[in-house]
C-alpha cells in the first residue's frame, strides 16, 4: 500500500468521486478505507468503525466472507474470463443461474440475465419490457411510470424514471415518455394523509390515473423499489405493492421491482417483494449478489414473461448484453455469496434487530429535535433531520455533516444523504453493533446543536 501521506495528497485530486462535486472532494477529503474486518472498515490512519453503511448497501455478510474470497481466488485461476455472448457460455454463469432460480423460485423469477451492476439491471429491465409488448404486438406500450423519490441508477433509462431532479437535471434531455407518481411517504405527501393505508391506497389511485391519462396502451411499465432506498429509506404500508399489482394487472402494465438493495435479505425477508407477498415480472438485483467483492448484478424474470420471449420467433432475440455479463469470476463470487445466505439466512437477523435499531434511533429522536422522522424496514433505516418539528424544514449542509464526522469519530461509519441520515450495517451484526451505533449516533446528534 502506497503511505498515508500519498493517499491523503492524492485522494480526490486524479479520481472524480461519483455523487460529488470534485472541488468539495478537494475541501473536504473522503474518508479512505484501507482495510475491512468482520462488520468493521478500518481508515488510512488505523481508526477502526463499524460499517453502518455496510458498504454501500452492499455487504450484507461483512467483511470476513472467506467462501466468497476463496471463490473469486480459485475461479481466477481456473478462468478469469468468458463471455456468455450468442455461441459461448462459461459454467460458473450456468452454476449460479441454476442458483438463482431456487432462490428466486417463491418470487415466480426463474430465468436471469447477467449485467455489471444496478444500473445495467434497471437498463435492461426497461428494454426487455418494451420488447415483451412488442413481441405480443403492442408495441404501442413505451411509457414508464415509476415513483417521485425512487433510485434507479445512472444510466439513462435509470436516471429517466429516477425520483430526484438532483440525479436529471445535468443530463437532460433523457428518455422520452417517463412519469413520475407521488409514492406512500408520509412524513411528506402532497395529500396531507398521515394515516399509512390511506395513503397507500392514495399513491396507488395516482398511479391508477397516470396510466390512465397517459392510455394504458401506451404504458410499458411500472418500476418502483419494494422499499425506496437512496431517497431516504421509505417503506410503503405492507399493502401497497399488493396495490400496485392489481393496477398493473388491470391494465396489462409489467411490474418491475427494483431490488438492487433489498434482494438477499436487507428488508428482513429473502426479496422486498417476497416481504410484500408480490411476484413482480422483472426484478433488477445487483449488490449483495457477491456481497460486494465484485461487481456484478442479475436481471431476474418471471416465468410467465420468459416464456413470451421463449416461444417468439426472432423479434424475441435479447439484442442486448454486456462484456461482463456473467463473467465468470463475478458468478463464482455470486455463487459463493448466494449459497452463504441461503445458509445463513441473514434475513432472520434483519428481521429481529432492525427493530431494535429503530426503537433505539426513535428514543433518541424523542430527545433530539433535530430528528424529525425515523424510518425503516428490516436493517435499512433512515433518520430525517429537520430545524423546526412543526415546519418540517430540512436540515440540510453543515449540520448533517457534523453529525455524520462526530459519529465516525466515535466508531461508527453512518451515510449523509441529504437531510436524511441512513443505515444499511452488514445483516450479520449483532445486538453489542446495534447499541453501539445508536451511542455513536447520539454523539453525532449532540454535535449538531
Ligand atoms: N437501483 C437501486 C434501487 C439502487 O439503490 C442502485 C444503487 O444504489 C441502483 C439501482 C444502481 O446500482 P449500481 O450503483 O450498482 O449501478
């Protein structure tokens, strides 16, 4: 490893940092992780924390995972590269496809299509959905409908029908035909409903209408996640997927469920749709497919969907595919990742202490003003920073930040997006992490005022 006073000199000065401005990435260095033990990181200068951001919502298993380390070693030397293009395969990708489809099986989606990440799993999600309609003869079918607050990548369908105006503006003109639904969040909504199953019922009336004035024939797609995740960790009422099913259905409009952060555990169940008792026809995952030793990502698709592509004649060609889509040294790491799970069945854990944690963070917003909101689903929670509890004004800039440096300080690794502040700690801590992190939380919430 390079000495610290490189790193620290070069840290942001050649690398652009993804979501940020490069001139504050000069002003104020990222934090530079040089090592990670267990569900611990350790930074540049040996302070030891743990992970509550869990990578980036990724490593569900910690950092210790040695059955993923000792795949991607092994396949590195075995194969380090195939592609899985039209004439060729490679066995890891068939291995964890055949995986794929047992874990996946209770969902409906038994066939998957390999990509690099998130952001190609949405991409390809948005595609092979026009296509569907096409192959059926309505393709008429082009439009997107997604959820005002929604994450779905960077690519430019993602940031089409992302939620944010912060992840568009820069890039505009995107995608044509993408429209934005008020989605259940009830600290905020347009409707002024506080009552969670009114306004469940309220957002999925609008989707309703949405596709209504946009023409059902001319919707290709509904595509939310289960929980809403990067827009500050919103968990709709257990109802309201149910919903949008039933809307979808009614008006011939697939459902794509974006899982890239809750597939494999982090909503307390297998899948956020397994949590909400729905099988959407495409689900994008990524993420903690390899616990985030590798980049990689699966597109999974329901059966009913595959067999119109399946039984087509060439309009059902999938003309479309990365490099790296089922490289095999990200399908030994999935592989290994996936079974580990299946093992563990971290959900269990999400499911009982992600409780905990809320309870905690909710007993320190009751003596902390600053925290308007808490909310969560499993081990994803968020708290909302506001200055005033009646107004509801956003706490946003330097307040935020000091919270999020006094916490690390204090030995805990917390993510600051906005005026929310969010935890995604690795699905196998335990209570001793949870009690830590609500102490290192309230020396950050002292370090606000
Ligand atoms: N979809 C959701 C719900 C996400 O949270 C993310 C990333 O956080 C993505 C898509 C994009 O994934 P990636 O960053 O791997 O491209």
């Amino acid at each position: 490893m390079k000495d610290s006073n490189f790193l620290k000199e070069n840290n942001a000065r050649h690398m652009w940092h993804p979501m940020a401005h490069p001139a504050d990435s000069m002003a104020n260095p990222p934090a530079i992780i040089t090592g990670g033990e267990g569900v611990h990181i350790v930074d540049v200068d040996g302070h030891r924390t743990i992970d509550a951001v869990g990578g980036l919502w990724n490593v569900n298993l910690g950092y210790s995972c040695k059955a993923v380390k000792e795949a991607v070693t092994a396949q590195m030397d075995a194969l380090p590269y195939y592609s899985t293009f039209r004439g060729t395969s490679n066995d890891k990708a068939i291995e964890l496809s055949y995986l794929l489809q047992d874990f996946f099986a209770p969902d409906g989606l038994t066939r998957s299509f390999f990509t690099s990440g998130g952001s190609d799993s949405v991409e390809v999600a948005l595609k092979l959905a026009r296509q569907y309609h096409r192959i059926r003869g309505e393709g008429t079918r082009t439009k997107f409908i997604s959820l005002e607050k929604g994450y779905h990548g960077t690519h430019f369908g993602g940031a089409s029908v992302n939620g944010n105006s912060k992840f568009r503006n820069s890039y505009e003109p995107l995608l044509a035909g993408c429209y934005h639904i008020p989605g259940p969040y009830l600290y905020r909504n347009p409707f002024g409903i506080t009552e969670p199953e009114a306004l469940a019922q309220q957002s999925a009336a609008m989707l309703e209408r949405e596709i209504g004035f946009q023409g059902a024939n001319t919707v290709a797609a509904f595509i939310m996640e289960p929980v809403l995740g990067a827009g500050g960790v919103v968990p709709p009422h257990p109802t309201f997927m149910k919903l949008v099913r039933e809307i979808c259905d009614k008006h011939g409009v697939l459902l794509i469920a974006d899982e890239v952060i809750t597939a494999f555990g982090r909503t307390g169940d297998e899948t956020g749709s397994r949590h909400w008792g729905v099988q959407p026809d495409f689900m994008c995952t990524a993420k903690a497919i390899t616990n985030g030793y590798f980049p990689f990502g699966a597109l999974m698709i329901h059966g009913r969907v595959a067999e119109v592509f399946e039984g087509s004649k060439g309009e059902g060609s999938v003309d479309s595919g990365y490099t790296y889509s089922g490289h095999p040294v990200g399908a030994a790491a999935a592989v290994a990742a996936v079974e580990e799970t299946m093992r563990i069945k971290p959900w269990e854990n999400a499911a009982t202490l992600g409780p905990k944690l809320r309870a905690g963070l909710q007993d320190l917003a009751r003596r902390h003003d600053i925290v308007g909101d808490v909310r969560g689903e499993g081990l994803m929670c968020a708290i909302e920073f506001v200055t005033d509890r009646k107004t509801k004004a956003p706490a946003t800039g330097a307040a935020p930040l000091a919270f999020q440096k006094a916490a690390y300080e204090d030995g805990v690794m917390v993510r600051v997006s906005g005026n929310n502040a969010i935890f995604s700690p690795p699905l196998v801590i335990d209570q001793s992490h949870v009690d830590k992190i609500l102490s290192a939380t309230e020396t950050g919430l002292n370090a606000m005022v």
